[in-house]
C-alpha cells in the first residue's frame, strides 16, 4: 500500500538547499562551485573549509553529500523505502497503517519516511516514530514531556531521531487502540 502524501529525503533536501541559500546567500550552485575551488579531497578537509566559510549544520552535510555522492536512502522514493522497512516482515506492515490512520484524525501531520522509521510530524517538529524493531513488534515512539512510563508506555532508548521519551510495543493491529489514540494526541498537542 502507498501512503499518499508520504514525504521523503527530497523535501528534506530541498529543504537543506533552501536553509544553505538562507544563511549564506548564494545557491547549492554556487557553493559546489567553490568547493570543487577549495582542494578538499576528503570529507573531513571539505567539511572543516565548509565550518571556515560558516557553512554548519544541515547546509554543511548537503554540500558533502554533493561533493561525495548521496546515501541510497536518500535517492528511494517514501513508498520504497517503508517497503524496505517491513520486506522480511509483511505482517506487520498494517500496525504502521493503523498508526498513520489515527495519526491522520489529530490534524496536520506530516508523513516522512526515513532510512528506518516513519516520523510524525505537526507543522513544529517531530512527535511520534513507527518502527519495525524486531520481526513480531513495531515500536510507536512518542517525544512526551515527563512521561508517566509503566503499563504499556515503556523508556524510548534511541528510537528514530533520538528525541523519543516513550514507546509502545505493537505486535497486531488490534493493539492499536483508544489507548494509543490518547497518547498520540498527547505527543501531538505537546509539540504542536
């Protein structure tokens, strides 16, 4: 199943492109340019020329990838990429469409896939992560303040980009319930 509207390192691309152009003035173009000028020939020489020039961050990594190629996840398309995430573990591929389900009747959320999760995204930042983590459970992360853990809201520990506080462990599509209704809203109202 495609999730329609399912975004992936594209737009984080562009993104990237646009925030290099905002903080420096001059184009992706431009800036590959000078680095082919500069004589890095390794990731460490371009990428302390690039923290000399100012260039940090998001933008930074951009310019490496550039100038040494891009990840194949970065070049996979969102639907390619979930397929990867459940390719030997079909079964669980519908906990992650119940999730996005639910997710999608809190209000704007965005849906991006990335090397291995899925993040949940209000218009602020990320609040909630689907990740397949063994081959019977898919994790639901959720970035809560001062979580309540016990039941089934479990310690997150390095769940996708980091900044998760609590999951819950999903191994059917009945477990996603009205109980993880209310902590997706929860996570989602927190960080809207």
């Amino acid at each position: 199943m495609s999730i329609p509207g399912a975004r992936d390192w594209r737009e984080m691309t562009a993104w990237m492109a646009e925030l290099l152009k905002r903080r420096t003035g001059d184009d992706v173009e431009t800036w590959n340019a000078r680095v082919r000028e500069s004589g890095a020939h390794d990731e460490a020489s371009l990428r302390a020329w690039l923290t000399e020039q100012g260039v940090t961050g998001y933008a930074q990594t951009l310019l490496v990838m550039e100038r040494f190629g891009y990840p194949d996840f970065f070049l996979a398309t969102a639907d390619d990429l979930i397929a990867a995430h459940y390719a030997d573990r079909p079964a669980l591929r519908p906990i992650l469409d119940a999730v996005l389900v639910r997710a999608g009747q809190l209000g704007e959320v965005k849906v991006q896939a990335r090397k291995t999760f899925v993040a949940l995204v209000t218009p602020r930042r990320t609040f909630a992560v689907v990740q397949p983590t063994t081959r019977r459970r898919v994790d639901l992360g959720l970035r809560l303040a001062d979580p309540p853990l016990g039941g089934r809201l479990r310690a997150a520990s390095s769940m996708g980009n980091g900044a998760m506080t609590a999951r819950i462990g999903l191994e059917s599509v009945e477990e996603v319930d009205d109980e993880v209704d209310e902590w997706l809203r929860r996570a989602y109202e927190e960080n809207t």
